[in-house]
C-alpha cells in the first residue's frame, strides 16, 4: 500500500506533471477523488495535467476546471501535442489549441506541452516531428506560455531546434521545462543556460540510474521541479505499483538526499520554483 512516510505535515509538494485523467485509474478502480485525497494525505497541494494529444488536452482542461478546490488541492492544464501523436497534428487540431489558449488564464492551462521530439519510440516520423515541435514553439512564444518538453534519444535535434529559436529570440525568458530529464549533463547545462528548468521524477530514484542524480546535483536550485508523470514511472519503493502524484515526495526525499537538504526544504523550494514556472500566483 501507499505510504506517504515522508510526510512531516508542514511541507507541500507541487507535482508539476501528472495525467492523472489516464484511463489506467479507471483500470485500477482509481476515482480521481481517491487520486486527491491521497494528495491531501501527503501534502501535495498542487498538480498540473499535462496533456499529449487534442484529446487529453481536453481532458486535462475539463479535469482542471472541475476538480481545482477539491480537497484543497490546487489543478492546472496544459495543452499540446507530443512527438508521438505529431501525425495526427492538422489545422484543426491546432485550432482548438488556439481556442483553448486565447481562454488560458481562464481555462487555467500555464503551459504548452507536451511538446517536443521523441526518436526512442519514433511513433511519429522525425520530420513530422520536427516541424510539429517548432509550430507549437512558436504557439508558446505567441500566448507567453512556457512548455513542457519532452525529449527522448533526440537531444541533437532538439537543442539545435531549441538553439535557433534561443538565438533568432523566439524563445520566452522561461522557455519552460525539460520534462523527466534524461539528456546528458552537458545538454542539462546548455538548457538551463537557455532559461529551462529540469524536471526530475521516479527515474530519480531507480537503483541503476547513475546518470540523473548526477544531473540533479549539477542543476541550480532554482531550476529545479519535482514531478511524477503519473500514471508511468513510479518511483521506489513502490515500483509496480501505479504512479499517483502523491509519489512526488519520494522523487522530493531523492532530491534531498542528493543536495544534502531536508525534505522539508526540498519541498518548498521545488514548490516556490514551480509555481515561479508556470506563473502561479
Ligand atoms: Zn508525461
């Protein structure tokens, strides 16, 4: 069972990515009531739904605007289209995006994303990709958002896209974060020279990852946020079991123990970073 152990009663966490409207809850029996008060229970007072597709962008904007006060818990929404879903980007899709955005302070969506290139999985084709990725930086830049990026076994491509819009100063003061960093410590580097912040998660905790926490050290406290990627990922000690955002305080205990902090401490600071981020007051 979920035990929310580092929980001392005073900290707050911000899970700054969770998709929580999954249908892997529904699978599990999970109501998105029991996904809250789990959060109360261990101090999550803040989450925000990424989205992938139009389709989840919808869902986490209706879930935000539903949900947000439930339990206390603060929501927030994005909207974007992933590199896996860049094929099924048209005008339409697009449209909504911009409908949906021209509302964003209303409709509570801080960001676009997530956006960006993916050649692990390589569902999309790289072109296609490619030019999806630069038609929603631009939508960003557009409606001063920043994004969420996702980014896998593409970080060449991504940093040269990301390097051009830097240079030709199409890229926000904040351009946003790098979701679930798995890039090298050197391109970690280049990124938050750009403005991003990094976002870390279970891989944080996995027993054979060298790489991450070597990142998480090198990464300026101020750049930092914390986040579960809900329903995937989850960190240990509860690996087979399916990410909540109330996980977060394992990824936040992680990062603590690596830039010799307290909880406490990680906690508030990830949590002032992330609302920094996003733009929430
Ligand atoms: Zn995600």
């Amino acid at each position: 069972m979920r035990d929310p152990v580092y929980y001392s009663g005073s900290a707050s966490f911000f899970d700054t990515h969770a998709h929580i409207y999954d249908r892997k809850f529904d699978a599990n029996n999970t109501t998105t009531e029991d996904i809250l008060q789990r959060c109360k229970s261990s101090g999550v007072t803040s989450v925000l739904i990424p989205a992938d597709s139009e389709e989840t962008s919808r869902l986490a904007v209706e879930m935000a605007g539903k949900y947000d006060g439930y339990e206390g818990i603060s929501l927030y929404a994005s909207v974007g289209v992933h590199p896996h879903e860049a094929k099924t980007y048209t005008k339409e899709v697009e449209g909504y995006l911009r409908t949906s955005l021209d509302r964003h302070t209303e409709l509570k969506i801080m960001a676009v994303g997530e956006i960006g290139l993916d050649y692990y999985y390589d569902l999309s084709e790289r072109s296609v990709q490619r030019e999806v990725f630069e038609k929603q930086l631009k939508l960003a830049k557009e409606y001063d958002l920043p994004i969420i990026l996702h980014e896998r076994d593409a970080t060449g491509d991504c940093l040269d896209i990301l390097r051009r819009f830097y240079k030709e100063g199409r890229l926000r003061n904040v351009p946003g974060v790098c979701h679930c960093c798995s890039c090298s410590l050197e391109a970690s580097q280049e990124l938050v020279k750009m403005g991003f912040y990094i976002g870390f998660d279970g891989p944080l905790t996995f027993k054979n990852n060298k790489k991450t926490p070597e990142v998480a050290l090198n990464t300026p406290w101020d750049r930092i946020v914390i986040e579960t990627d809900s329903p995937y990922l989850t960190p240990e000690p509860n690996r087979g079991l399916v990410n909540e955002p109330c996980h977060v305080a394992y990824v936040c205990a992680k990062l603590a123990e690596i830039k010799g902090v307290t909880i406490d401490e990680a906690a508030q600071i990830t949590y002032d970073n992330g609302k920094k981020l996003f733009g929430v007051n």
